[in-house]
C-alpha cells in the first residue's frame, strides 16, 4: 500500500491479524465506514507500518504465531511514538483473565469472536473519539502553557510598574489609615482598631503572668428613643457627650472605642483583678444617669454593661468581645441600666439556642415533630366534640420537648411559617383518617394553632386552599386558633385573610382570651366564632368562689357577641361543675385527657367516655 496516499482528513486504523480472511473482512467493513485501513499479519509488518505512518488506532488479534498479541501490544506501549495509540484486543479467547491481562497490558477495550460489526464499530469510534478528544486536550494545554508564558512575562513587566506606584502611594496610604480605624463623629478608635489593640493586650497576656485586663461592652439603653424623636443631629451631639463622660472614668493608657451605633467597647489595661472593672462600670453608669444639657434639648441616658475578664486562653480577641457582649446582652434582660460580668454558662446557653435553632431547622425533614392530640368535650352533652392539635419535638438528644423550648425560637428566626403550614397539613390528614373509622362521628373538628407571623404572608390563604384539596377534609370541620395579637396587627391585609378563612366556612378561635390586649372594639369587628379561656383564669374560680374570677365576664362578652366559649386547663370536678353553671359551651384539660398520641386517638373516642 502506498502510504503517501492516505486521506488525511480519514481515521487510520490498523489491523494485526495473521489471519487474512480476517484482515480482509475487517478491512472491509471498516472502509465502508470511511475509514483508512491498513493491514498487518504480524509483528514486523505492524512495525514497519508504524514506523510509515502512525495510526489512530490499533485492532489487535491474540494468538498469532512468533509474536502473540500481548507481546505486540506491551511493546507499541513502551515505545515512546506509539504509546498512545489505542490498542482494541479481537479475540476468540473469552476467559476474564485473558480480558485482564490485555487490560494490564495497556489495551482500552476488548471484543471477543465472533463478534457483530456493529458492535466493533462502535466501539472503534467511541475509542478514536475518546482519542480526539485527549489530543485536543494535549493541544490546548501547550496553547494554554504558551499563554502563560507570554502571560507572566506581562505580569512581572505590570508588577514593576505596580511596585512603583504603590511606593509612591506609600505616604498617603499611612494617611489615610488614620482615618479609616478611627469614628468620624467621636474621633474614638473604631472596631477594626479595637480588636487590634484588644489583641495585643492578649498576646502580653500571654507572655506576662503580672499583666491583667478586662473588655467592657457598653449599649445606650434608650438612645433609639433619643435619636428617633428629636433627629440624627441631636442624636450625634449626644454620643459625642456620652464619649466624653466615658473617657473621663479612663485612665491614660485605656482604650475607648466606638464600635457602631451606640455601643462602645472599653479596654482596661494593668488592672488587678475584675473589681477594678466593676468600679469603672459602675462608675461609667453613674457618669450616665446625670441629664445630657445638649445644646437645645435635656436628655437623660442610661446603659447596660458587659464586663469579660481578659483570660489569655481565648484565642481570637473577637471571642472577647463577643463575650461581653453576651454579658451585656444578660444585663439589657435583667432590667438595663445595669452591668453583668460574664459567666460561661451565659455562653453556653447561648450555643445552646444556636444549636436549637439549627437542628428545628432540619426538624420537619426529619420528621421529629409530632402532633398529639388534646380532646375538647361539650359541656352539654360530656362528650367528646373534637381535638387540638398540639405540636412537639422528639428532638434526638433532648428527649421530647415542648413547644416552649423552641417556639420562641422559630418565631423569631421565621422558621414558625413552615412549621404552621406542616401543622396544619398533617392534622388535617390526620382527622380525615379519623373521619372514615365508624367510631367517629362526621362532625368531629380539629383545632390548629397558627401564629400571628403567619397572618403577614401573602400566601396563606393559597396554602389554607391546598391543604383543603389534598386532604378532603371538610373546612366546617377545621378551626384555626389565633392569639390576641393578631389583633395589633389588625391591618386590612389581615382583616382580608380573615374574611377569605371565614368564606371557606373555617372557623376562628381566639386563643388565650384575657392574657393579652384584650380589646373588645377590635375582637367585636373581627369574624370570631370563640374565645378561649386561659387555664389562669380557670385556676383562679376556686379562690373566688362568689365573683369566679373573670370567668363569668368573659363568658358574658363572647355570648353578647355571638361566640361559643372553651374553658382551657379544667383539672378538677368542681371546674366543670362551675363552668356548667356559667353555661359554658366547651372544656379541655387534664382532667378529661393529656395530650393523646394519634394512634391512641380512635381507642380515646371508641370508649365514648361521658363527664
């Protein structure tokens, strides 16, 4: 074959066969497919056709005489011009460890005889495909390392350049600096300039045992009061004034600094032990209390302090700081205007909310929240009429908790509104199951608390819509318990919610009636079809046997309206007897049933108990 005369835009592939009925079938084929092939018996001639023009790929037989397959392929791999040539194996030899030891040996693929031709079409391009493609790869990396060169040498030409102007920008940088880690209103050393010197007090603390400090975090109680009523240039000329009283408790070599709005953090430095810092606090709060004269107004001022004593085992001085404000944060709860020196426990707690709050995160994929289910009985008929659902967490290392332990949590982070929706989606499954035992009667509702957060999101009622289809349950079945402050919030978005819910024949349940804001206008123009007494109110009927307390009045208010009233927290005979007197409509509490789990729920109402 003239080799000269190959198309190179053509695939060449060579054949090693010493069979030549063999070569010429698969020459054949192949060509047909518009490939160059060429054709070996043995090794010598596979060589020379190497040593012409190297192919694209190589189809190798196994037994071959003098040379076998697998001496042919372990030296076209150790030879540096073909060692990259793909080598598929033909064979008749069908043993895995002969498949093996071509693989071992530097073959990609191996076809045993007899074989389809499709299939070694295939698998001849998917090879010189995969071999395209590592060529255009080894192009583009010597393109790339080209780049790179001519690339670095631009790059050290630019850097000589950028050396020059940052010398020359050297003196206007240290200028500037100055400016940056100091208040531009106070002229007090900022945050960023803060912890750095907070951070080299540490770092003497740890090579000297005689050197002591302590951090302060200090918040103006009632300065968003100040800054919000009378403008931002009083607010101004106010912190200037607080500065200045603060510095006056310092001595020279203390550090005060304004870390943002109206907090400050404070530096002692060569104190003897943390009694020196409560003096500066308490002298810094006295400093305080005394009226501002601004130069229009008379401002009194008050603060909360965080004292942490400056142990050289932190290792960031931002840990410190951090600390103090946590103790500053433990004073601001316990009344304000006051300091708190800091404990681990308060760290300690403090993780523990953040661990909390991550794990009620994950909470409702990993299904640990369950709902158990709280009877409510007529005090007409002493039967059961429905049930509320109650949410808890089978947290996996706390043990069940009760929503107390991390409601708070999800309200404030937001999380409350996915957990409502999931609330009230697997009750309302749940009572549909209940619906279909024989034992349960049709009208058997459920009780769901929603929070008032819930009340600002424009898709509730796109949510209260699905749940109703997915479900089947009946919405007449359904009540929804809000709390009294809903009520603050009585915008005309939410009254528009609670139109759309009353439209849907779902009824509203004000809950915890009485320890709220109370308010009769607002309660009189919302849609509610009952108040729920608070268990308090109920406690208290036993002590004020002629007035009952505020029972009666209460009960008096929701029936004027036109409301059914629920009586939470009954745990004695007496209560029942009282509250039948008061012709209360319904009663839940303990002594009728705890909170039931679902699958305890149909024995519950099998037993049809009777008070």
């Amino acid at each position: 074959m003239n080799y000269q005369q190959l198309d190179p835009d053509k695939k060449d592939i060579l054949i090693i066969d010493d069979k030549a009925d063999n070569l010429r079938v698969l020459s054949s084929l192949l060509a047909r497919k518009g490939y160059n092939v060429r054709k070996a018996l043995n090794w010598q001639m596979a060589l020379t056709a190497c040593q012409t023009v190297l192919p694209d790929l190589i189809l190798l037989d196994i037994m071959m005489p003098e040379v076998d397959g697998y001496e042919v392929c372990r030296r076209f791999k150790s030879w540096d011009l073909t060692a990259d040539i793909p080598v598929i194996f033909i064979s008749a030899l069908d043993d895995v460890f002969d498949k093996i030891k071509g693989f071992r040996l530097g073959g990609v693929d191996y076809i045993t005889k007899p074989f389809e031709f499709e299939e070694v079409v295939v698998r001849v391009q998917n090879q010189l495909e995969l071999r395209s493609a590592r060529l255009e790869i080894l192009r583009l990396n010597m393109e790339l390392e080209q780049r790179v060169k001519s690339r670095t040498w631009e790059l050290e030409n630019t850097l000589q350049k950028l050396q020059r102007e940052i010398d020359s920008r050297q003196q206007l940088q240290d200028k500037l600096l100055d400016i940056v880690l100091h208040d531009s209103l106070t002229g007090l050393p900022n945050r960023v300039l803060f912890l750095r010197q907070l951070g080299k007090a540490l770092n003497l603390a740890r090579e000297d045992i005689k050197y002591h400090f302590a951090v302060l975090y200090l918040d103006c109680d009632r300065f968003k009061v100040v800054n919000d009523s009378l403008g931002h240039i009083v607010g101004d000329e106010l912190l200037i004034a607080i500065s200045h009283r603060l510095q006056s408790c310092l001595n020279p070599g203390d550090t005060l600094a304004r870390l943002g709005g109206d907090e400050f953090g404070i530096l002692l430095e060569n104190i003897t032990d943390i009694n020196s810092a409560i003096q500066v606090a308490e002298m810094m709060l006295q400093e305080l209390s005394m009226t501002f004269k601004l130069s229009r107004y008379e401002v009194f001022m008050n603060a909360s302090i965080g004292i942490n004593w400056g142990s050289k085992d932190y290792e960031k001085p931002e840990y410190l700081l951090r600390d103090a404000d946590t103790a500053m944060y433990r004073a601001k709860a316990q009344g304000k205007a006051r300091y708190k020196v800091f404990d681990p426990a308060m760290y300690h707690e403090a993780i523990q909310l953040l661990e909390i709050e991550n794990d009620l995160r994950r909470a409702i994929e990993r299904e640990e929240l369950i709902i158990y289910y709280q009877p409510i009985i007529s005090l007409q008929t002493g039967r059961v009429t429905g049930f509320e659902a109650l949410l808890r967490w089978l947290h996996p290392v706390r043990g069940l908790m009760a929503p107390t332990e991390f409601i708070p949590i999800a309200e404030e982070t937001g999380l409350i509104n996915d957990i409502d929706i999931w609330v009230l989606q697997s009750a309302c499954h749940q009572l549909r199951m209940w619906q279909a035992h024989p034992a349960v009667p049709e009208n058997l509702t459920i009780s769901v608390n929603l929070s008032a957060r819930l009340f600002t999101q424009s898709n509730l009622i796109f949510q209260i819509d699905k749940i109703i289809d997915k479900t089947k349950v009946n919405p007449s079945n359904l009540e929804l318990e809000i709390t009294e402050s809903i009520i603050v919030e009585n915008t005309n978005f939410v009254r528009t919610i609670i139109e759309e819910i009353k439209q849907r024949t779902i009824k509203l349940v004000m809950d915890d009636f009485g320890t709220g804001y109370s308010s009769l206008s607002y309660i009189h123009s919302l849609p509610l079809d009952s108040l729920k007494i608070d268990k308090s109110f109920v406690n208290r009927m036993q002590f004020y046997q002629d007035s009952m307390g505020l029972v009666p009045t209460i009960i008096s208010i929701a029936k004027s309206m036109g409301m059914t009233v629920i009586a939470e927290g009954v745990e004695n005979e007496e209560q029942v007897t009282q509250l039948r007197s008061l012709n209360c409509d319904f009663a839940q509490g303990f002594l009728f049933s705890q909170p039931l789990e679902q699958q305890l729920v149909i024995d519950f109402i099998a037993s049809m108990p009777q008070w």
